[in-house]
C-alpha cells in the first residue's frame, strides 16, 4: 500500500511540475503595488529633453515625486542628490509642475539646493494620477525587469536610498 502511496505522489508531483509554466517580468500585471510592473510615462526635463522609464529597462531606477512647497521634499533633496553622486543611480526626480507657481520656482529650487540629478516636469499632473501621488515625497524603487519592489510615503533618508537600492541588486 506505501509504493502505491509513492506512486500517485510522484506522479501527482510531475503532472503539477508539468502544468507550472514560468513566470516572466513580460507577464506582471501594471499597477503601483510592490510586485507590479510600473506604469510606463514620459516626460521633459527643464532641458526640454524628452524622458521616458520603458528607455531605462535593464537598470535600477528610483522615481521620486515631490513639490518645491513640501518641506519633507526639501529635507529630502541633499540626502538624494548625495545618493546620486555617490552611488550613480537613474534617479527619475518628478516635480509636480501643476502644482508649482511658475517653472521659474522650480529652476530657483534646484539651483539652491544644487541638484544635479534630471528633474522631469508633470505639468498636466498626468504622471502623478497615473501613479495616484499623495502624500508627497513618494518614492518607487523599479527593478531592471521594471517591477515595484520598494516604495515608500515621505522623506526617505541617504542611508534608505542605498539600502533600497542595494537590495534590489540582490534581487536581480
């Protein structure tokens, strides 16, 4: 009676092995949850350069959205432009341009604080109701397949960055 037992298993175990087809970063569902694949968008930076995240696949990117009158976004931008300088990630820095004054306040911000990573203007606030943005900062850690593996409300700090950065390393 054992044998036979051990003979269903294993051949219950290898029609169950058989049915299992794996899964590809391709076939993730887009949404804005820790294993979604993130929603695609493009924007210009002040340069009037054309910035897309679909041109970053095969690299680790940290997309990070935040306004010029939020105090957690100006604690924050040192620690990030530190994290830029040191660690060279694709950093996709989105200001909420249709919540700005003018773009003249957000040129005055980056030249204050002495940014050097790209900053890519939402004006139509498309990229922040595609990616529902509230509270701010609001900070996603994309994977090189282009999946959600970290994102987090508020400030982050320098040492988060690289932590969250350097996992995802891992992961690959």
């Amino acid at each position: 009676m054992g044998r036979y037992r051990i003979k269903i298993f294993m051949l219950s175990l290898f029609i169950l092995l058989l049915t299992l087809q794996p899964v590809y970063a391709e076939d993730v569902q887009e949404g804005l949850e820790i294993g979604d694949r993130a929603p695609d968008f493009m924007l210009e930076t002040l340069d009037g350069n054309a910035v897309q995240l679909s041109d970053f696949q095969g690299e680790r990117v940290m997309i990070n959205f935040w306004a010029t009158w939020c105090p957690p976004c100006r604690q924050e931008m040192p620690d990030m432009e530190r994290f830029y300088q040191e660690h060279d990630p694709v950093i996709l820095s989105v200001n909420l341009t249709d919540g700005e004054l003018n773009i003249k306040q957000v040129e005055r911000f980056i030249q204050e604080l002495e940014l050097t990573f790209p900053v890519l203007l939402d004006k139509e606030g498309e990229v922040s109701n595609l990616y529902r943005i509230q509270p701010i900062p609001m900070t996603y850690m994309v994977d090189a397949d282009g999946i959600i593996q970290f994102k987090s409300f508020g400030a982050l700090s320098y040492e988060q960055m690289v932590k969250q950065f350097e996992q995802m390393e891992g992961e690959e």
